[in-house]
C-alpha cells in the first residue's frame, strides 16, 4: 500500500486533474477518467477534512488557519467536476444535477457559517433573478452583480500580482484557485518555520477575496442548477419502447399485406403527400428542407442564400449608355454651337446662292420648288380658313 498523500497535496493533484479534465471535451473517454480521478482525490479530501475537524460551528473565522482555511472550497470543486460527468439518462441527470446542488448549498452554507460574505452581498444574491418579472429590475440586478463580481476579481488579481504566486491569467475558477494556494512546506509535520507576518495578512487576504467571488459564482450555479431541475421534473415522460416479438407468424403476415396490398398511399396534403407544411397563419407544423429536385437546382439555391435582398446589376453604367446611344434614345447637340448653326432653310438659301456651280444651280431649283409649292399651298388655304368660330 503506497504512503497516503497529505491533504494539500492531495488537493492540488484533484485541481491539476480538474483543469485537463476542463479543457477536453466532456463526451471523451479521456476525459471521464479524469473527471474520476478528481472526484476520488476530492472525496478524499472531503474524508480527510472530517477526520481532523478543520471547521466547527462553534468557531470564527478568525480562529481558522489560513492554510485552512483554502478546503472550505472543496465542495465548489466537487460541483464543478460532478457537473462534467457523462450521462446519458434522464433520471440519471436529474440525480447529477441534485447532488450538485448538494455540494454548492454546502459551500454557501459554511461561507454564511463564519460570516465570510457580509449582508451586502447576501442580499445581492438572495433573490434569484428569474423571480424578477420587470425586465428592467432583472437587468439592473444582472448589472450589479456583475460590477460586483468584477470588483472582487480585480481585488484577487492585485492580490496575486503582490504575492508573484501567478503571473498568467487563469481561464477558470479551477485555476483561479489553485494560483492562491499556499505553497507547500517540505517538511508538513514541521511547524517551526512560519511565514512572516506580512505574507500571512496578503495571502489571507487573496483567499477571503477568492472565497467571496467563488460565492457568487455558486450562488449563480445554484440558480441555474435548480432551472434544470426543474425543467427535468416538468419534461414529459419517455415513451414506453415496444417490445420486439419473436413470433414469427407476424413479420411473415407483414410480409404478405405489403405484398398483396393494391390500395394507394393516403395524400395528406403537401408537397410530399404526408401533411401540410404550414399551418394557416404560417408557423411550422413539421421540420422539413428547402431542396431542388436537381444538384443543379440545389447549387443554384446555395449560391443564392448570401446575396443581396434586391437585384444585382447587370452591365456598367458605361455600357448602358452605349447601348442606348446606338438605339438612338440620347439626344446629342444643343449648345451655342447649335443655335449660332443655320437652319435648314437659311443654309438652302445660302447654298443656292453659289451662282456658277452645279451644286448651287441644284439647290436653287430646290428652293423655287420649295417657293412656288409654299405658295400653292397659301392659295388654297389662306390665312383663317381653318377657324369654324366654334361652329363644328
């Protein structure tokens, strides 16, 4: 039989367990031997603090050691570790969850026991916060205990940067608290050489203030703790699984009405014949996937789903104009250049005035032309012919 760890270092050994165990996932083998491991070292733990009676109802906490006092949060740590064990039954989950409950009333219980937490912080603690029903007082409690929890940490933290125990930042309560453990003496059954009085004020300190944020952070595992319970104990029950029978008549009967059975199978509506999709005011009565017929109908739906809610142009601005230029819609001139250039009938007249030249003898029999059918026309219809005076 191997020599039989001290307390301390039995402790340490459960909180190094501990935070491997925390880092892998919970469903892993690996993991679960871990989990095993710390709930072993911390039960001793639990045994060993029995047996020497390190805390007593009738004592202060003046009058516990501050190497002591450090396993007041044993059971905070058995909660956390239990809370990483793997099951896979209801019943066994809603045993779980009790005895994590169990744990952490016991370390609320022994920190209200010597008075480590003052009113204040009772109070902060005291209701929970799904009992609130105004939105705005549950927000303003959240807010609370958060400055209030951010408070206390940045206290442990200046604590731990005095002593020098840790300069990296811890990822979780369980290394929080094992970077304020005391350091182990060499020689446990020695108690001649006691640290001075300064060490002893600062570590005595970090520990009280990490025994208080630890409080609240059990105080808030608690409430969620007693939510599942009582979503477990509210969760219908399992329906009974039928039994498989082993008479051999009623899967060869099966066999024989799947085979002869001419009747079609009932249309219940939707698009699969099995019932409707939606009810009438659009909420899902059934989980179903938007899937194309094809892989091509299907990878056109995917390639759509991150896109924009509106149509995407097609062309460059550029483009459309050269486009709708050649279509004849942009109108181009306009300018003093245009109303400085002559009409069509004074540049007619100014090119029949080119006497001597085929071109202007051209344009000149195009005006008289243009003359004398101008004239016909005012013959015909002189000025105010057209106006009936309103008389149809």
């Amino acid at each position: 039989m191997g020599e039989e760890l001290p307390l301390s270092s039995l402790f340490r050994r459960a909180l190094t367990t501990s935070s491997r165990a925390f880092n892998l996932p919970t469903i892993e083998d690996d993991t679960q031997q871990l989990v095993q491991s710390a709930l072993h070292d911390l039960r001793q733990c639990t045994t060993h603090i029995a047996k020497l009676a390190l805390f007593s109802p009738n004592e202060q906490l003046a009058d516990i050691p501050t190497r002591d006092l450090v396993y007041l949060l044993v059971p905070y740590v058995l909660s956390e570790v239990q809370s990483r064990v793997r099951v896979t039954e209801r019943e066994d989950r809603s045993d779980l969850a009790r005895e994590v409950k169990r744990y952490l009333e016991a370390y609320i219980h022994y920190l209200e026991l010597y008075d480590i937490v003052n009113q204040e912080d009772r109070d902060l603690y005291e209701r929970p916060t799904s009992s609130v029903t105004d939105p705005a007082k549950r927000r303003e409690l959240k807010i609370k205990r958060y400055k209030r929890e951010k408070e206390i940490k940045t206290r442990i933290e200046a604590v731990r940067r005095r002593t020098s125990q840790s300069i990296s930042e811890p990822t979780s309560n369980i290394e929080l608290i094992a970077s304020i453990l005391p350091g182990e003496s060499p020689k446990p059954d020695s108690a001649s050489e006691e640290p001075d009085a300064d060490t002893e004020d600062i570590l005595r300190e970090a520990v009280v203030l990490l025994l208080r944020f630890i409080y609240a952070e059990a105080q808030t595992q608690l409430e969620r703790t007693n939510e599942e319970l009582e979503l477990l104990r509210m969760a219908p029950p399992i329906p009974p699984q039928p039994t498989p029978t082993a008479d051999p008549r009623v899967g060869k009967k099966q066999a024989q009405d799947d085979m002869w059975k001419l009747d079609a199978p009932v249309n219940r509506g939707g698009p699969d014949g099995k019932g409707p999709l939606l009810d009438p005011q659009g909420k899902p009565l059934r989980p179903f996937v938007l899937l194309g017929k094809t892989a091509a109908d299907r990878a056109r739906l995917q390639a759509q789903v991150f896109q924009a809610d509106h149509r995407l142009p097609t062309m460059s601005v550029e483009e459309y104009l050269q486009i709708e230029q050649e279509r004849g819609n942009i109108i181009t001139g306009g300018g003093p250049a245009s109303e400085n250039k002559p009409t069509s009938k004074e540049q007619l007249a100014i090119d029949a005035e080119q006497d001597g030249t085929l071109f202007g003898e051209e344009k000149a029999e195009e005006k008289r032309r243009k003359d004398e059918s101008w004239a016909h026309y005012t013959d015909h219809n002189p000025k105010g012919a057209g106006n009936t005076m309103n008389r149809g």
